[in-house]
C-alpha cells in the first residue's frame, strides 16, 4: 500500500517556483546546527524512563516534518541535535520541560526511507520504538508485519476531497460530487477510492488514480475534484500557490465512513508485551504532549519550519502551513478527545467497524489480511490514562 503522502513530495519540488510561490525555506543550504544544550530538571520518578524505556526512544514518522506530528516533535527538548543526512533529530526526551531519563529521536519518512510503508520499515528496522501506522495499513500488513497501535496521534483522518466552489458553486458535499461525470483525482492505491465507490458516494468510473502531488492539474482544469489535505491545502492553494490565490471547498472523508484512525502510534505486535513496563509510562507522557501542543503549538511550529530547513529534501512546508495546520487539527476535530473526554484512546467499536469495512477493501486489493484478524490485534487502549484530554 503506498505511503498516504507519497505524491505529496512533487508539490514541494523547488522544480515548481514558476508556479508556485511558495517559501524557499527548503531550497537553500540547511545548517547542520541545533538549539544549545540546556540544564534539565529532572522529571518526577513517575515520569521518569530511564528505568523502563530504551535509552532512545526512536519514532519513526510517516512522512516528512509537519504540524501533524507535533505531540511527538513536542517531547524534544533544548539542544536536540539534527542529522541531516539520515533526516532524524534527537534530544531529551522532555514534560513540561523536564527531563525524563531517555531521549526521543525522531525520524522523517517519505524519501528519507525510500517510501516504504511503516511497518515494513518498522521490520526492517528494529531499533524503531514505534512506527506512525494508520488503521488500513495496518489491516493490510497484518499478515506479514502485525503492529498494534498504542495511541491515537490524530483522532480523525485530515484527508479530504476538495474542489473549486466557483466552478461548482452547487457542490456541497461528496456526495454531491458523485453525482456528477467529474473526475475524482486521487494517489493510486488509496483505500477510501474503493470506499467512495462502495458506498455509492461516487462512480468507478469517476475515479483517476493519477494524482501526481502538483498543484498543476487543478489549477489548469477546475472541474475535478483532488484528495488533499484540510490540514494544508486550504491554506496553501489560496496564499502560497500564485496561481491559484484563492479558497477551495471541501469535505472531510472521515465524515463519509473514512473511519482511521491516522498515523497511530504503534509497536510490532510481538513487541507488545516485551516494551510494555515502558508504554505504561510513555503513552500518558504521549498524551499530555498532545494536549499541551493543542494549546500552545508554536514552538513545535518552530521546530519543524528549522528541520524542513535543515533537512533540505525538496519539502516545502513554511511556518505559515504549520501554523494554518495546528489550528485546523483543533477547529475540525483532528486532534481531539475521545467521546470519554480522553485525548490519544481508541474507541474499540470504531476500530471493529473499520476492519469489518475495510478488510474487504483490502483483499479485493490483492493484500492478504488473517482470517482472525480483531480490533484487539489492531490497537489497544490499555496504557491510555484516561484522566488526560485536552481543554
């Protein structure tokens, strides 16, 4: 199954300056520098990992730097050190500013692991703590490379399907969409295509599985509708690409069915049992991260504007997107708490219903999914304190 973002990386290429005016933050030389190193306070011996966790606390995130991600950019602490070269920063792992006793290291995905899915990655890389994994690649590398995930990182999927409201002034939702000829433009490989389609929100014969990341096929031809991202294109079709300039309209695809949860934060499912002394510790530090980022998301901005910089991939991905990002994911509920008032848990039932639906989807792909595959295999909420939420 492709990477959710794979295309992505073309519409960052610098190749695209005629078009776009975008920011040339990724373009240029990045430093190899890092903040300076700090003084720690140390954490309380409940927060503590030293004792439980590996020395480095290795994630590896799905795509390249991105507001996202900013729960787990968020326990990086003063004087992180950049590797640019393998694209991965590394620091003290930190709460409220306190050291924890283990540091987290951070890794891009994307180019920076060839594209592979992450939980291939994951297998062949077992120094990998845990993978950012949605519910579908789970489902579909459950056969070969079965990971569980420990937390959601997101509570809902910011995919969407946008289109040009001055073109179809009458088109509200997807639904809309479907009944049109339009085409549907769209990465191949997206499990929510067969979705659409299963659910009658659009016509096979809408789909065109030839979206290449550019902005250049929607601004020339208006008509279709493009995946995207609610979290990045809203923003960056009408401020930073000059030939566009203005708003798009969309539609979440988690509010038809697309029912993820996105980018979860996951462990080999052999691994389960084995790191969890750590995961009883870490998930709740996991958790009050994202519930500080939620409220105050700048310095994590911040951080991922000086490795996109640094790291120098062809990704362009300006402080404005991520600050654009860290309020849409608040504003639309992408990060968010569980109807328990609880940020990061699962809801089981949710998790079933998706690999009912999905398992299907998955196999007529060609991916072999086990027969007993459960929502148990798939994620668990048994180190998610319930006490954390956000707000």
């Amino acid at each position: 199954m492709p990477h959710r973002r794979r295309a992505r990386a073309a519409t960052a290429a610098c190749a695209l300056a005629g078009l776009l005016l975008l920011t040339t933050s990724a373009c240029g030389d990045g430093a190899q520098g890092a903040g300076g190193a700090a003084d720690l306070e140390s954490a309380p011996a409940a927060q503590r990992l030293d004792e439980v966790c590996p020395a480095t606390v290795v994630v590896q995130a799905d795509w390249e730097p991105e507001a996202e991600h900013g729960p787990i950019y968020n326990l990086v602490g003063p004087g992180y050190r950049v590797d640019a070269d393998q694209k991965r920063v590394t620091g003290p792992l930190v709460v409220d500013g306190r050291d924890t006793g283990v540091d987290i290291e951070v890794r891009a995905g994307g180019a920076a692991i060839g594209y592979q899915s992450i939980s291939s990655q994951m297998y062949v890389d077992d120094s990998i703590t845990l993978g950012m994994v949605t519910t579908d690649g789970a489902i579909a590398a459950a056969a070969d490379q079965p990971v569980t995930a420990v937390m959601a990182l997101m509570n809902k999927s910011p995919q969407m399907l946008m289109w040009d409201p001055e073109t179809h002034p009458d088109w509200e939702t997807i639904a809309d969409i479907g009944g049109t000829d339009a085409k549907v433009v769209y990465v191949a490989g997206s499990t929510y295509a067969s979705l659409l389609v299963s659910e009658g929100l659009v016509q096979e014969s809408q789909l065109d599985a030839s979206y290449d990341g550019s902005p250049s096929r929607f601004v020339a031809d208006p008509s279709i509708a493009q995946q995207g991202f609610a979290t990045a294109e809203p923003y960056i079709y009408e401020h930073e690409v000059g030939a566009w300039g203005k708003p798009v309209r969309y539609q979440l695809l988690a509010d038809v069915g697309y029912s993820v949860y996105p980018e979860a934060l996951s462990v080999r499912s052999g691994d389960l049992e084995d790191l969890a002394p750590c995961l009883e510790k870490l998930v709740p530090l996991m958790q009050q991260s994202a519930a500080d980022f939620a409220a105050d998301p700048g310095p994590v901005v911040d951080l991922v504007a000086d490795l996109v910089t640094q790291y120098n991939t062809g990704w362009v991905y300006s402080a404005e997107t991520g600050t654009f990002a860290a309020r849409q994911m608040v504003d639309l509920g992408i990060l968010a708490n569980e109807a328990d008032g609880t940020v990061g848990g699962f809801d089981m039932d949710r998790v079933e219903q998706t690999r009912q639906v999905f398992t299907p989807l998955i196999t007529e792909s060609g991916a072999d999914v086990p027969p007993g595959l459960t929502a148990e295999d798939l994620a668990t909420d048994r180190f998610v304190d319930p006490s954390i939420g956000i707000g």
